[in-house]
C-alpha cells in the first residue's frame, strides 16, 4: 500500500537473548535473530548462517568467505560470489592459490580478456547454489554459445555457475589462446561452466608446456 511503513530491521547475535546489542547484517557462520519493527509491533525470527564449505582434490574441507565485489576478484584464499562479476584480465600469480566458488553466479570476463593461471600459482573452481538454468544463442557458423539472459528455454543451456564472455584475441591480452582460462600452473575444475569464451587457440582452457589441468566436475561447452 501506498502508506505502508516500512519495518525497521535489526539482528542480533543469538547469545544476546535480551536483544539489546544490535549488530550489523550477518554474513559469517553463526546464530542470529532478525527483529522487525512496525510502530509498537514487532516480530523476532531466529535463524542460522552455515558455513560454506567444500571438499579439495585431497579430502580436505575448506571453509570459504563471501566475495561481494562485482568488478574483482580475490588473489589469494577461500571465497565464494555473492553477486554477478563482471571484469577484464584477471590472474592468479606465482606462489598463489584462489579457491573460487561461483556459488552459482555469473563471472563475466566482457569480451576483454581471460583468466590466466601463473606457473606455480594454483586455481581451484568450484560451484554450488540453487543451480539456476541458463540459455544462450549459438553462433551458426562458429558454434559459439553467448549468454542471452533474456531467454526462459532453448536447445542450448547450463545448470549452474558460468564463467564467459572471455576473448584472449583481445589486444590488451598477452596470451592468445584459452579464451576462458590460460593455464601455466595447476587448475582443478570441481564445478562450474566455462561457457561462450572465445580465442585465437583453444577457445575454453588452453594449457601451457608444463601445466596440469584436473577436471572433476562441471562443463567446458560452447568455446570458440
């Protein structure tokens, strides 16, 4: 309604039983309860924030962290996306390692460039979420799937989160080939789709003299 109020919203730590601390909007594991407030109504709900966890190559459990950047992405460590990111070039350098889970996300590299995996750096891609379905046009004469967000069906889909719009033809890229991810270190695919990436050599993921590529899980589909 027009002259509806809005609540008021505040959390609390779960141990703060008389609610009388607030604190900011939760992200991290733990107990909480959100409190509502309409004139002298209110209303209290408790909930729980799980940890984000994934199991590595080696059986270890790995606890991740939100990334709510939209323009970047992290350099080091665990991290999930918490929102679409869009961006240029991106690197994991020497000595480095990137646990990524795009958490069921859009990583879009916008026709500019790719990601490259450094010798001695290690990347690590994984994927979860609600698995939100995606469709994309396929190029008659390239085979090249572009993402068409517009679209609700169609012959040509993923499941999951989608890592494209990569180009290593692109003049501000060194490397000219892995359209998606250009690899001199160590990737480990466990989930997630290399889709609609295109270059000059392997369109997906190209692999450099010396570099290791586990695949694990997830898709490498529509690359030009």
């Amino acid at each position: 309604d027009a002259g509806a109020t809005e609540p008021v919203i505040t959390y609390y730590a779960a141990s703060d039983t008389e609610l009388t601390t607030p604190i900011d909007k939760p992200t991290e594991p733990g107990s909480y309860v959100v409190k509502a407030t309409v004139g002298s109504a209110t209303a209290e709900l408790a909930f729980e924030i799980k940890a984000h966890t994934h199991t590595d190559a080696d059986g270890n459990v790995i606890t991740f962290q939100p990334w709510e950047k939209t323009d970047s992405l992290p350099t080091e460590g665990n991290w999930y996306l918490t929102k679409d990111v869009t961006l240029t070039n991106f690197s994991v350098i020497s000595g480095k390692t990137v646990n990524l889970c795009l958490n069921d996300k859009v990583l879009n590299l916008n026709k500019k460039g790719n990601i490259t995996v450094a010798a001695g750096a290690t990347l690590n891609l994984f994927d979860c979420g609600t698995g939100t379905t995606r469709y994309y046009d396929k190029d008659a004469t390239t085979g090249l799937w572009t993402l068409n967000t517009a679209l609700t069906s169609g012959d040509y889909s993923t499941t999951g989160g989608v890592i494209t719009g990569g180009n290593a033809s692109s003049t501000i890229n060194k490397f000219k080939s892995g359209g998606g991810i250009n690899v001199s270190g160590t990737f480990t695919m466990k989930g997630g789709n290399i889709v609609g990436n295109t270059s000059s050599g392997a369109g997906g993921v190209y692999l450099q003299t010396g570099a290791t590529f586990n695949m694990d899980g997830g898709s490498i589909v529509g690359n030009k």
